[in-house]
C-alpha cells in the first residue's frame, strides 16, 4: 500500500476498507502496479521489481509491504537477521531492507513517478498578467523583457492586450502590519516557554488530505518547528 498516487501504473479505481495496526480504519481510493528500483547489493546491480496490485492509500503516512502476502502467495525467500531483512526468489536477490533502531525495516531504493500523466489545460488568454502570476508575481518589466529576449519557450503574449497593473496579491503580501509588543520577559531554559499557533482551516486541503497546521516557538533558543494536521 501506497499513498503516492504518482507511483501507481494502470491505475483502476478501487475502493475497499483497510483496518490499520492502531485499529483505526482507512479506505482506499485505487489499485495498480508500482516499480521499485532497489539499490545495489555487494557490488551487484539489481533488477527494478515490479509489484502488482498495490493499494493506493492517500491516508496513510508510509508505505506498507506485507511480508507474509510475498511469502505466500509470491514464493518469495525473506531472510531476517539483526541488521537487514533480504528478499530473494529462486535463488536471485531482489532487494533488501535495512532494520532501523525502531526496529522498523525500510527497503533499500526508490520508486520513479510516472514519466506520463495527464495534466490540466488553460484556456485563459497568455496576457502579461497571467505570465506575472506564472511567475510568481514578477515586476512586469522583466516579464517582457523574457518575452523579448525569448528567455523562455513558448512564453508569447495575447496580442493587443494590455496588462493589469492592479495585482491584489501583490499589495496584500507589501501590506505591513502593526509591530508586536515586546515581551518583559525571556525564558532562559529550552522547552520552558513555547509558543504555538495554529493556522486554518484551508479552503482546499492538500494532496495528503491536511487542512491545518500548526506552528511550535521555543522561547529561549527561537527554534522552530512545523506540523500538518487533517
């Protein structure tokens, strides 16, 4: 099981109800085929390994491989010992998984994404405003200059279009806001003092399925740190 939809080839739709270790319930939006390509074992380069009928899973935060699904129904060979678990067929190596000191296994290799996907198709004019916003909202002077100087491909203008030189999110990110009144007090030991916020909810969640997240500020070393939360 997976929750990169951008692994999965031949995709089918599936949905069917998956009861986790923590007894929580998770449902799964599809099924298809990943390739994984393990990393090299004693010196010898290994064969990328294709696995069917993966689940694709968008709740789940990991990936998740059923060794006794491999060794039953794959009659694949699985060798445990204290540092790494071993994957072989017919007496061929395919991969192998590294065991963590949370005594969690993690195979060794990566999973290329599809080379081909369908994408969404604009029909919006290509007018200098639209290329700002491409651009992650540059001046309009160097905009056209790109265009001028063919900086960059298929980057053309609408023609007779003159652009907006209203952004509002231009003026909303240049807006200041007023100062925040200063603490009388620091904490002098880490952890003592934390500051929290969070933010949300977001009109559309993500790919993962957060709509908030949360904000953690040390007050004695201002060390930082940041959660996505469903």
């Amino acid at each position: 099981m997976t929750p990169h939809r951008h692994w999965v080839r031949n995709y089918s739709p599936l949905r069917i109800l998956i009861r986790l270790a923590d007894n929580s319930i998770v449902y799964s939006s599809g099924v298809g085929t990943v390739v994984f390509n393990p990393v090299m074992m004693d010196g010898k380069p290994l064969q990328p390994v294709e696995s069917t009928r993966v689940l694709h899973v968008p709740s789940l935060q990991n990936n998740l491989l059923s060794c006794l699904y491999l060794a039953r129904h794959k009659h694949i060979i699985i060798h445990i010992d204290s540092e790494q678990m071993d994957f072989s067929l017919n007496g061929k190596s395919l991969f192998c998984a590294p065991i963590r000191s949370d005594n969690c296994a993690v195979l060794s290799g990566f999973s290329k994404p599809l080379s081909e996907s369908a994408n969404w198709v604009a029909s919006l004019l290509l007018t200098p405003s639209l290329w700002h916003c491409r651009c992650c909202h540059h001046n309009l002077a160097d905009i056209a200059k790109m265009q001028k100087d063919t900086l960059g491909t298929g980057m053309t203008f609408a023609p007779s279009h003159k652009p907006d030189i209203v952004c509002k999110p231009c003026l909303v990110g240049k807006m200041h806001s007023n100062p925040f009144p200063t603490s009388p007090s620091c904490s002098t030991k880490p952890l003592k003092l934390v500051h929290s916020d969070l933010h949300g909810p977001l009109p559309v969640a993500t790919r993962d399925g957060y709509h908030y997240w949360i904000t953690f500020l040390d007050d004695a070393t201002s060390y930082r740190a940041a959660m996505c939360l469903k």
